[in-house]
C-alpha cells in the first residue's frame, strides 16, 4: 500500500514481479515491486501460426521502458518484522501528470461492506450509475472510488430497473441560474414560455459540451423524436452537416435556420420504406431487388448512378412511381454517391443520436422532475468527461496492438487515437487483396486504379486514385473525404510506394481538392472520374429481359457501416 500511494503521488504504477513463499508454510517471505514499465515486451514471431494468433485476445499494452524501478522487501521472521532491502527511485520514461492518476491501473477493491451497500442501492432502485455517483459522494470523488461504473455493473449485472424523484420546475430553473453563475457566465441556458408564462421548452449547454462542439461540431445527428432550438447556445456556429429522419418540418426548419448546413437523410428509414413502397416490383419481377440495389448501393460515381437509374426506370417502367420519383428528386440527401462528398465521419444514419435518447432514457422518465433531471444530466456528463479523459490516457501511454511489423502501421499507431487506429487496422487488413497499376503520370498528376485480383476480370470493380504532384491522394470511393480514414485502396498504393509515415497533411480535416488546383485539372479530373467507366467497364448494363447472360457485379464492402442494401441488416 505504501508503495503504491507513493508511485500515485509521483506519477508511476506498481505491479508485482515476483514473489518467493517459504516451503513448508507457503507464507510470502520476499516481493519485488516494480515500476510498470520496467522490462521489455517480447515482440510477436513473425512466423507465428496465424490460427495461433486469431486465437489471442488483441488487446493493447502498456509500453515498456525497461524502467528499473524498484523496491524489494524480506520479512525477517524472528524479528518479525518486514525490511527494505533494495530501492531504486529513478525511472526512464515519463512520469503520469496528477490529472491523470486516477486513470491508472489500480486494484479493484470492492470490500464485503462496499458490495453491501450496492445490494442495499439496488434494493432501493438505484442502478449502476447513480450508484457510482454515491460512493463518489461517500469517497470525496469519483477517481478516489478505486473502481469503475464497469465493476458495478458487474455487482449488478442484473439490475435494469431506475427510480428517480420528482422535483418543482422552480427549482430546476433555480438550478440553472445558479450552474451559470458558478461558471461565469460560460453556461448557456434559455427558456421559452407560453402565453400564461408556463414554461413550453428549454435549452441548456455547459461549457465543456460548447467546447466540444467548437472543436468537433462538424456533423450534427437527431431524430425527429427529440426538438432542436436555434444555435445562439453554440456561438452561431452552424454545423457542416446534419443527418435527420426524413421530415418536411425538421427539413424546412433546417433550410431556414441553417441554409448553409448540408442535410442529409438517414438511409436506414429510408430503406425501411422499400419493403412497402416496392414490394409489387418485389414480387413481379425476379432482378428488380438485385438491379436497384447496384443503383443505390454499387455505383461509384454519380454519372455511373445517373445511367443506372435511368436504365431501372425504363426497364421496369417507372416513370409515373411517384414516391420513387420523389425520393429521386432529393437523391443528393440520401445516395451514397451524393453524400459520400460531405464528411460526415462514415455515418450515414441517425443511430447514435438513438443512443443519445437511450442515454437519457437511463435518468429520466415520466416521473423526474426538472431539478433532477438537470443534476442527473450534469452528473452523467461529468462520468463522460471522466471516460473521455481515460481515453485520452490509454491513447498516450499506452501501445497498441498491431497486425504487421511495418513503419507505416506503427507510425499510424503512433499518431491515431484508439478508435481511428481500430478503423485504420479494418482497412489495413482488406487493403491486402488489393493490387495498385500506374495507369497515366505527367507533371501535374498521377493516375492509378486498385482492383482486386482474386475476383474474375469481367466483374471487377476499378478504384481510381489520383495523386497529385504535392502529394494529395484521391480515391473514387470517397471513403477519406466522408469519414477522415483512408481507404483500402489507398493504404495498398501507400505500401506500393513504400510509405512509412501517414501523410501529415491529412491529419487534419483541412484537406485539398484535387479540383481546387485549376482549371487544367478539374477539366482533367472529370474527365478521368467519367472515362473511367469506358476503359474499365465499370458500369454493368442493365440487359433486355432474358437476352443476355446477367453480369455478376463484384460486391463493394468498401462502404461504411449503416450503407448496406435494401433486405440487409444496418
């Protein structure tokens, strides 16, 4: 215990490197504390089985250092007492800030008294949450509890039920004055009321939520479920993007207040209508499913979507379909050839505003009062921080996992947080069945197509990547531009150019166009995206019925989550 609160205090965590035990009683008589970090990871064999390896858990590690600090100690059993033997107070690698400590690593001590008073939480209603924050309030704050929300749940595991109490709305309202004053000025709150001055509605933001949405509030997600409120809350800062339900209210709304935001429509409830608004195309014609999806799901440009559609509405005779004709007329808001040219993270549906209304749901019910609601809110936001910051912890000190032994994937484990390090391995491992051919190079650019080589050459789909002479990288697919994460077929022409370090220029959401270089270019660009077509061909005709042989198209994963074919699951 000593050991441990002094490597707190100085900024290091202790773990046990060995321990002797006497023969005959088994009792400990020496350990050797040390500092985490001390050793040296044994690297993975190249020449390791692969089922070996899929076997493993891939988990990631904290980085050795070889650090030699350490404390040893012997109990000296006839004088019956423990002795400090050796101790080494220097380390070689970075110590953790004070702000960070409670992220460490640390027992979890959950005592027989501490799992009583859980059980007793629980038996009064209290879920793992607002348990987590009590023992916070009994402990003096959340990062002296010693465990995490994850080991509650655990103790709790069968818990699902929440009771709340109810309070005035004078007192929320209280509330709310007073969290703006605590913070001067920096939380926004308004409220609108009726005729009779019954409050009608609220909207409230805290100042970490108004940072957050400064730095990363490019792309806005919610359901027609929940209301929205104009954005003096956010500085009248609008958001480049926002994907909603597909309503005339929420989208005039949008129009109107924010005329600069691209909206874009959730394309899971757009696919929930297909089954009722074509189900007789369904029925009558056995090719109708599987040409509409290579329509909306397959094509990689918009000249090739274009063709496409138009070749489905002559040859199923869809020119008086008024609700496909209409959902035509606003395909740049829902087509992924159209929205795949907005960034928009890779989502394409309003799921995780649904999970932000199950968030809520955790705290709130039809009994909660205002006041509670707020505190509940505020105490759950804080727990998010906590989580963000712990994040933000493993991401610096801790190494990942990776699947190859090259630079370029340890540099991008290097510079990437966990997430986009996990999305980047995805690619990684698809870019395998990928080949990249120079097609055309002059002195402005250059010209190549990724295809994969394990798929028959009539039924290949041809991926055009352009790079430029300062280096910008552009691949047909979009994937970069919609999500910020390279694409396979962009990790396959970095390893093809032996590439050890993820270009720094796209590091950033600040990304340049190839069509931004001229008009020499952007002539040129269009013409290799349209042609490409021809040289490849890469569109698959839609044949007289029973004429010709179907051609097979090659199924494209390369979309994101969320964009997948009408009968499938999002």
């Amino acid at each position: 215990m000593f050991y441990r609160d002094y490597g707190r205090r100085v900024g290091f965590e202790v773990i046990i490197r060995t321990t002797h035990r006497r023969v005959k009683t088994r009792e400990i008589c020496s350990r050797l504390y040390i500092c985490r970090k001390g050793g040296r990871l044994v690297p993975k064999s190249l020449d390791e089985d692969m089922d070996v390896q899929k076997k493993r858990r891939n988990r990631d590690s904290i980085g050795r250092t070889d650090c030699t600090a350490r404390m040893y100690v012997v109990n000296r059993e006839k004088l019956k007492k423990w002795e400090v033997t050796l101790v080494d107070l220097k380390h070689n690698h970075t110590m953790i800030s004070k702000d960070e400590v409670h992220f460490m690593q640390r027992p979890r001590n959950i005592t027989p008294v501490i799992q009583e008073l859980i059980v007793t939480l629980n038996r009064s209603g209290i879920g793992p949450s607002k348990t987590l924050n009590v023992l916070g309030e009994l402990t003096g704050g959340l990062e002296n509890i010693g465990f995490g929300s994850q080991d509650v749940r655990n103790v709790l595991r069968d818990i699902q039920h929440y009771v709340f109490d109810s309070t005035d709305a004078s007192e929320g309202l209280a509330l709310l004055r007073e969290l703006k004053g605590n913070s001067q000025g920096e939380f926004f709150y308004k409220v609108d009321v009726d005729e009779e001055n019954h409050v009608r509605a609220m909207l409230w933001v805290d100042p970490r939520s108004l940072n957050a949405y400064q730095n990363f509030g490019d792309i806005v997600v919610f359901d027609s479920t929940y209301r929205t409120n104009r954005i003096g809350a956010i500085g009248n800062k609008a958001p480049q993007t926002i994907i909603t339900d597909q309503d005339i209210a929420i989208g005039n709304a949008i129009a109107e207040v924010l005329p600069n935001t691209n909206h874009l429509f959730c394309t899971w409830h757009i696919s929930t209508k297909f089954g009722e608004k074509l189900s007789h195309l369904y029925a009558n014609h056995d090719h109708f499913k599987e040409d509409f999806n290579s329509c909306i799901y397959k094509s990689l440009t918009v000249a090739q979507f274009e063709d496409r559609w138009e070749a489905l509405v002559e040859k199923y005779d869809l020119m008086n379909h008024s609700w496909l004709q209409d959902m035509y007329s606003v395909r740049h808001k829902w087509v992924h050839v159209y929205t795949k040219l907005h960034f928009t993270t890779g989502m394409t549906t309003t799921s995780r505003s649904e999970s932000m209304n199950s968030f809520f749901d955790e705290f709130v019910n039809a009994s909660t009062g205002l006041k509670q609601f707020i505190e509940n809110s505020q105490k759950a936001l804080e727990k998010q921080y906590l989580r963000e910051r712990e994040a933000d912890y493993e991401t610096k000190n801790k190494e990942r996992s990776k699947i190859t032994s090259s630079s370029l994937e340890n540099h991008a484990a290097f510079t990437y947080t966990k997430e986009m390090f996990r999305r980047f391995q995805h690619e990684l491992k698809k870019s395998g069945a990928y080949v990249v051919i120079e097609k055309e190079s002059n002195a402005i650019y250059k010209h190549y197509e990724a295809y994969k080589t394990t798929v028959p050459e009539e039924y290949r789909k041809y991926y055009v990547l352009i790079v430029t002479e300062n280096g910008t990288i552009t691949c047909v697919c979009r994937k970069f531009e919609s999500s910020g994460m390279f694409c396979r077929h962009i990790i396959r022409y970095l390893y093809k150019m032996q590439w050890t370090e993820i270009p720094k220029h796209t590091l950033c959401k600040a990304f340049h166009d190839l069509a931004a270089r001229g008009s020499c270019s952007i002539a040129r660009y269009n013409y290799l995206m349209g042609v490409i077509e021809k040289e490849s061909d890469f569109i698959e005709n839609f044949p007289n019925e029973g004429v010709k042989k179907r051609a097979r198209e090659e199924d494209d994963d390369a979309h994101e989550d969320g964009d997948q074919p009408y009968g499938t699951t999002p």
